[in-house]
C-alpha cells in the first residue's frame, strides 16, 4: 500500500469545490493544454527556439508532402492503417502538423489548406479505423489502443479545437472515452496509469464532459480503492515509486529513466493543466512528487542525458535515446514551474534544475528540445534563475539494485539483479540481446567521451563482453521476458554520501558461469575485484574490464606508457610468460591499472550492427542502415571452465597518464582480502568489505554476511563511524564484534542498531547487533567518539554498559588540551599509504567549490552559443541537485529551497511568477 494514501485522499477531497464547471472553465483548461503542447509563445530569441520551430515546421512539412492518402493509409510507410502501430503513428504524425499549424513563425501557421488536410485525415480513421465501435484485434498491443493514440488525438483535437464541429469533438471524445474503458483495475499503475488518467482529462476538456475529467483527475488518485494506486504515493511493492529513489515497472525493472520520466511528465502536464481549476492537484499529494527530483531523478543522469542501467528496453530504441528521456524530464519541470500553485520557492527550484539539465547538455542540438521546451528554457533564461549544481557523491537504491556515483568530471553506475529484480527486460520483440545487462554491467561515463553510449552504442556493442560482466562465451538462446537472477547477493551502501561499496553474488542466466563480484566507488577511481569464477559452460569465462566504443579523435591507446599501433582486428594477448602489465591508457576515457599482475588481453576491432539486430518492434522496423564502430576491449580470460578465478583492478576515468603511471607504481588503496568468503580493501583510514560468509578483518568481526564500511569521519577524524547494510534483504539482523581500545562511547545510531558493551574495563569492546528486518537493503550506521582524539584513555570516563547515551562527557579542560587525533591503520597487517589518486581527501579548497583537474585536457565538444552561460563548479559532496550560490549572477538562489519538504503548501493565492 502507498504511504498516507488514504489521508491525502481525503484532504484532496475536501479541496475540490462543489461547484459544477462552467463553460469559462473549459475554455481555461483547453487554452492551458494547448499552451503544453505549443508553448507559451514569446519571442524567438534563443538557438534552441529558433532550432524547435525550424525542425517543427521541417518535419511537418516533409509528412504532408510524403500524403498519399488511399483507402488503406495516409503514409505509404504506415500501411496497412488497420495496424494499431500505423494508426497511431498516423495521428502522432498529425499531431507534428496541426502543432506547426497552431504555432506563430512557422510556415504552416493558420494555413487552411493544411487545416483541410489535417481534418480530412481525422475523418478518414476515425470513420475507417479507430472510433466508438472498433474492437481491438487479437495480438495487437493495447497500449496504442488506450495510451499512445488518445494520447495524440486529445492533442490534436485541442489544437484545432475552433476549426472541428461540435460533431467532430464529440466523435473524437467517444472514441477516447470507449477506448480507454474501465479505470478501476488494480493492475493500472504507474505510468501507465498517469497516462490513461491524463488521455481522460483531455476527452473531458474537448467534450465538455465534466464527468470525464473528475474521473480522470480521481484516477489519478486512485480514489475507488482508497489511494491503493496513486500516482502521488510511494508504493512498497510491484510498480512506481519507492522511498530510496527507486522506480520499478512491471514488477521487477529499474526503470526511472523510462517509465519513472513518463509518469513525471504525464502527472506534471495534468497539475498544470489543472491547476486554478475546480479539480486542481491539492497540495498533500504533491510532496512525493517533488522531492523524487533528488532522490529519484537527479542520480540517474549525466550532462542532461538518462544513464542507460535504468532505462530498460529503451536502449534499444534509435529515436528514444538518452538525451531524449532527459529532455522529457525537462519539460516536466518546466510544466511543475509554470504551474501557479505552486509555491514560488519550488518554482524557482524546478527552474533552477532545469537550466543546470540544459547547460549540462554536450550537444544539445542533437536530438534538440522541442517547442515547447524551449520556449520554456527560454522562459528561465531570460529570469535568470542559475543553475542548480549537479549531484556529486555515492547514490545507492537497493530496491533496484542499482548503484550511481558522480564526480566532477565523471559518473559510473551499475546494473545488478538478484531473485527479486529482473536482469532485463526484453518485450515486444525488443532489446534482443540483453543477456548479461543485469550482471554488473559497469557504465562510466565522461566529459572526454560524453555520448559514448549515444553514438550507436547498443547495435553495435558486444554483448558477450559487456563492461564488469563476468560470463561464459558459450551463445544464449533468444531471451525470455520476465525473470529475476538465482540468487539474493546484490547491493550494497554509501559512505559518508562519497563513496560507494557494492556486491553481486553473480549465476548467469543458463548456470554456466560464476563469480563473488565487488566494485569499491572512492573519489577519483573505481575498485573491481572478483574471486570464485568459474564455468560450467565448456567455453572460456571472461570479465571484461573495458569495452568501449572509441570517437572519431582521442583512441591513442599506451600500455605500461607505450602507444600501441592498433589497426582494426589487432590482437595483443599477454600470457604469463610475457612481461608484466602494471597499466593502460586510453586517452578518451583516462587509466586501467591491472592490481593482481595476472595475464590481460586486449582487442581492437571494428563492429557492425543495425539497430534492428536489437529491437523488431514495428516502431523501429525504419532504422535498418548498416552502422559500424571501433571498439576497444580489455578482458581477464579465466580459461574454459575455471574453478577459482580472480581478478583485481582500477579504473581511473578522466586522469592523466602520469597519473595512472603512479597509482600503478605506488597504489593508494590497499586488498586485504580477494577470497570467496571476503573481499576487502584499505585507504587512509577506511576499510571497505562485503563480507560473504562472515569473518574477521582487523578489530571487527562480522558474524553474519553484509556490507560494511568503517573509518575515521567527523572534524579532525572525530569519530569511528561503521555503515553496514544486508544486501540479500532476507536477513533478520547482522552481528558484528568491535574490540577497539580507541572507542569511547556512543555518538550516534541509527534506531535498528543495538549495541552491548563488555565488562567494565574491557575498553572499546563491543557487540552491534543490527535490525535488518524489512529494511529492504538500507544502510544502517553508528558513530563512536574516538577516545585519542581528545586524549588519553585516563581522561574519559568509562559508561556503564547497561544504557548507550549520545551525551557527551568531553570537559572543558580536554577541549583545550586536545591532541590532532594518531590515525592509526584499521587493519592490522595492512600496509597503508598515503592516498594520491584512488582516494583524495576533501581540501578546504574543494569544499568551497573548486575542483582540481586531470592534467590532461579533456575532449569536450562545442555547442551553440547560449546567453550568460559559465562553467559549473560543482561541489564535491552533494546529495542532489543543491542550490547554493553557483555563480556570479545578479539573481541570487537563497529564495530556493535546499531540499523539498515531504508535503507542502500550495495556495490559489501564491504569487505568481511570470
């Protein structure tokens, strides 16, 4: 059940006025979503607008001269039009011309003959094809009938709403209303569910029908089963979102990126189109909605682009890439902002987010903002609202098995799946080879490369040697749709929200291949170790460190700081025999350093592909051009059917050569444990370890399997402070031992920690016992003051062991005498360096905003000229999209709020920010 579903409802109930809409009403609603889907049209006075209405006006053009109208199509490409895909594409078609009809400064505006053509075209499905009475055919996809054309056609018939007879609107409304049938099913969710509500509302405003729209925007909420299925609420199983920041669809898929953004925009057009209204969104559902920006959305994307870890089947779509998700989020803002309920703090937030996506943007005239997003963006540019800064840190959804970690000039983020999360999603004869996405898929992205995964990646990709992925090169059948991986082992935790710990118990989907996986996020690189691979397959298994898919310019590739002449098809493996390889270098991406000294092979070759390789949907049947990339691969080969295979190495995006070269020849970051029981590594004074089986590592035990991390945090290493999580989530609780001499007592915990302390003199001996019960994978932490950071042992009184207290028994006289804390290693045997590369310490430079750059120049591509842009100095720890001041403008951002409320106050007296 959602949270609070029930008392949401019922304030949102006493909110609506019990006054029947009268005809000004219609009129406003019908004005305000026509306004959402052309615009609110000012002067062109931006690239981006002038780029929109350019491309708008092209692209009607091109449809109407493409009309060939017959008994059985209008397009010859989407023929025959009984197909529900080609009568919907029919009328997403008409929606592009009655859009360029409908808007001032394009070609087609008020032109009657394009009028007559559009009408025309209306009559003839609606009285051939899609009406009242049709009746869907079996095996045909029911999304066209009851989402994708309603959808279209609601647009349509608002644009042209003065031109169509009362005949006409009523027709189009029936057809709508029929189509999309009974709401009441409890198995409409999601963003399926804002769709159909949406597509209700719209037939409401074209009819008159206020019956349609109260049922609509009721829908929405899910009144008929008490808020069971709002679109406003957090769920705790099967689809939509969940607290943590994830967004699951169909059950088991992470997918914020793609049905997450389309239940954003659907629920953000329907709050502005029915905002001053008498069925306005009332401010006790909207809280959730708002605060998903951080927690939700704002992790899963790099430079105004959807990572692809959380976009399911879209990857496989050539017209839905990355960039186009991310506009779509955009544009949800841009609706949340120019809503005037809504508080003008938030407004400026969403503004402010809004212009840090577009900024953020390396080529945002690629795929380009359409219309109505940039006369948007246009909108916040001339307020000069500044752009929010980017998150920066370790974001960890285990709902999902999903990890991110941003930095400056980089992100990663993984893809795990376990017995409750799918490993893909492959439906409708899409994403065809999707086998290992599931299996550690380890994407990095960065400024030297930012449309890596955007130039023709997923068609031309291998996907028997997919980044982090450890599998057998035996082939796979065609994939199945719906299923979880065999085992419960994936997750992990954040660190102090900058760094990150994750673990995948990996079995392949056929059994045939194995392994205990971890990856260790720190500051400037990424940690990967594995243990226990092996095969069962016949072939050889292989983890694969690298496959990358290399630019026109920045693919000089050096080994141990040699370059190496790589023609397509070049081969170079080393066995044992051969020299050792301590590093590599790839100048589009930054360094590899190989920790374990063990034999590495390296490809470089050409790919073919074809978009419609990976997806056979009728959809995307267009986009069949041979396309051919050059990759580079770097792999471990654990030979065929290996018992215990194990590898262990660095990635080091955006670094320097020279930096790489000293990592490898001085590593800052040391492996305690590379077994199948523990894996484990050291830097400064912090020890990450997934513990498989339980064990010891310096003074901790864990009794139980889990995650963990513990170090110095705090002013001058204050604290010892352990972060632990159960990434199974089939734990009841975790136990873990301390016998440190240096802890004192308690500073903080977390409510599910329990701690009992030895016998009186038995300093710093402690067992935790931690509630991990339906926790769902969260981490769990507590803070103990460090007994030489105020001195010695003599100056802190000893606690009884009954009650743990946070208060503290510092004297005033330990204050003045207070030494700089000894850090002494957490782990025993561990030899420890001083950090240079894998793990920098935050500097008072850097907390104020300034980053330090690689001292190798990266690749970056120019784009357009925009007014009053600057580079973004993002801080090095934020947890979303923060607001402070982030650039020399005359607006200042002290008016938008730091994070947003759980629920806040939305009056129909707000002022408004025009």
């Amino acid at each position: 059940m959602p949270v609070k579903a029930s008392s949401t409802i019922a304030a949102a109930s006493a909110s609506v006025s019990d006054t029947p809409l009268a005809p000004a009403h219609f009129q406003k609603l019908r004005q305000r979503w026509k306004a959402t889907v052309t615009g609110k049209h000012m002067r062109v006075n931006s690239d981006d607008v002038y780029y929109a209405l350019s491309k708008l006006s092209g692209t009607a053009e091109q449809y109407i001269a493409n009309m060939q109208p017959s008994r059985v199509h209008i397009w010859e490409d989407l023929s025959p039009i009984h197909s529900s895909v080609n009568f919907r594409k029919s009328y997403e078609r008409l929606r592009t011309i009655a859009q360029s009809y409908s808007i001032p400064g394009s070609i087609h505006y008020h032109d009657l003959n394009v009028q007559e053509t559009v009408i025309q075209s209306l009559d003839f499905i609606g009285s051939e094809i899609y009406n009242a009475s049709v009746v869907q055919a079996k095996g045909e996809n029911w999304w066209n009938f009851r989402i994708g054309a309603p959808l279209a056609l609601v647009d349509i018939a608002i644009l042209l709403y003065d031109d169509l007879t009362p005949r006409r609107r009523h027709d189009i409304g029936a057809t709508i209303i029929k189509n999309i049938g009974s709401i009441g099913q409890r198995s409409l969710k999601g963003a399926n569910r804002a769709d159909i509500c949406l597509a209700l509302i719209g037939a409401g405003v074209i009819t008159d029908e206020e019956a349609e729209v109260s049922r609509g925007r009721w829908c929405l909420s899910d009144k008929e089963y008490d808020g069971e299925n709002s679109v406003f609420e957090l769920v705790q199983s099967g689809e939509g979102l969940y607290e943590g920041g994830s967004y699951l669809s169909h059950e088991i898929f992470p997918y914020s990126g793609g049905y997450g953004v389309q239940h954003y925009y659907s629920l953000s057009k329907a709050v502005n189109v029915l905002s001053k209204s008498p069925y306005h969104i009332n401010s006790t559902e909207l809280g959730v909605t708002f605060t998903a920006i951080n927690s939700t959305f704002s992790p899963v994307m790099w430079r105004g682009m959807m990572m692809g870890h959380i976009r399911g089947r879209d990857i496989a779509r050539k017209s839905e890439p990355d960039a186009f998700w991310g506009n779509l989020f955009l544009q949800s803002l841009l609706y949340f902002a120019d809503t005037e309920l809504v508080p003008l703090k938030h407004r400026r937030f969403f503004k402010s987010v809004a212009r840090s996506i577009w900024e953020a943007a390396p080529l945002p005239d690629l795929y380009g903002l359409n219309i109505t997003q940039a006369f948007g963006m246009q909108k916040v540019l001339e307020e000069r609202i500044p752009p929010a800064a980017p998150p920066i840190g370790t974001f960890a959804t285990p709902m999902s098995d999903r990890i991110m970690h941003h930095r400056p000039e980089w992100a990663a983020a993984l893809a795990m799946s376990s017995s409750r999360i799918g490993r893909y999603e492959a439906l409708n004869h899409e994403n065809l080879r999707p086998w290992y996405q599931g299996d550690g898929f380890l994407y990095v992205y960065t400024d030297r490369d930012p449309l890596h995964f955007s130039n023709d990646y997923w068609p031309t990709m291998d996907p028997y040697h997919t980044p982090g992925v450890t599998n057998g090169q035996n082939p796979q059948n065609p994939p199945a749709y719906k299923f979880t991986a065999h085992r419960d082992w994936a997750g992990g935790l954040d660190w102090r929200g900058t760094h990150g710990l994750a673990g995948l118990d990996a079995l392949s989907t056929d059994k045939g291949s194995s392994a205990k996986k971890s990856w260790f996020f720190l500051l400037n690189s990424i940690i990967a170790l594995g243990a226990g691979c092996a095969g069962l397959s016949g072939t050889e298994v292989h983890t694969t460190y690298e496959s990358r898919n290399l630019p026109l310019s920045g693919s000089n590739f050096s080994i141990n700081g040699e370059y190496q002449i790589m023609n397509p098809g070049w081969i170079k493996p080393w066995e044992e025999t051969h020299a050792q390889i301590d590093w590599a270098y790839l100048d589009s991406f930054g360094g590899y350093v190989f920790l374990d000294k063990e034999p590495i092979s390296f490809r470089r070759e050409q790919r073919k592909g074809k978009w419609t390789d990976i997806n056979q949907y009728p959809d995307y049947l267009g986009f069949s051009d041979p396309i051919m990339r050059e990759y580079l691969t770097i792999y471990r080969n654990h030979g065929i059917d290996p018992k215990d295979g194990r590898y262990a190495y660095a990635l080091l995006p955006s670094a320097s050569s020279e930096e790489t070269r000293e990592f490898a020849t001085m590593p800052p970051v040391n492996i305690t444990h590379n077994t199948p029981r523990l894996q484990a590594i050291q830097f400064n004074n912090t020890v990450m370890a997934n513990f498989w089986s339980g064990g010891t590592i310096g003074y901790l035990t864990a009794v139980t399997p889990c995650s963990i991390t513990w170090g110095y945090s705090g002013v001058e290493d204050k604290y010892l402070t352990i972060s632990v999580s159960d990434p199974t989530q089939k734990a009841t609780r975790i136990v873990l031992f301390l016998n440190d001499p240096d802890i004192g007592g308690v500073a903080e915990r977390d409510d599910s920690i329990q701690l009992r302390w030895g016998r009186a003199g038995q300093t710093g001996s402690v067992t935790i016992t931690i509630n991990v019960e339906g926790t769902h994978g969260k981490t769990h932490r507590v803070s103990f003051e460090r007994i030489s950071w105020r001195g010695t042992l003599e100056s802190l009184p000893w606690r009884p062991p009954v009650k743990e207290t946070t208060t503290s028994t510092t004297t005033t006289a330990s204050r003045r005498v207070r030494p700089v804390a000894t850090k002494k290693p957490l782990v025993n045997n561990a030899t420890v360096t001083s950090a240079k590369i894998g793990h920098k310490p935050v500097t008072a430079k850097q907390k104020t905003g300034t980053v330090s750059h690689s001292s190798v120049g990266t690749v970056k591509t120019v784009k357009p000229v925009k007014p009053n842009l600057k580079t973004a100095e993002p801080s090095p720890r934020t947890s979303g999209y923060s607001t402070g001041t982030l650039r020399s403008e005359a607006v200042t951002t002290s008016s938008i709020p730091k994070s947003i409320p759980s629920t806040i106050s939305l009056s129909s007296t707000a002022s408004v920010d025009n």
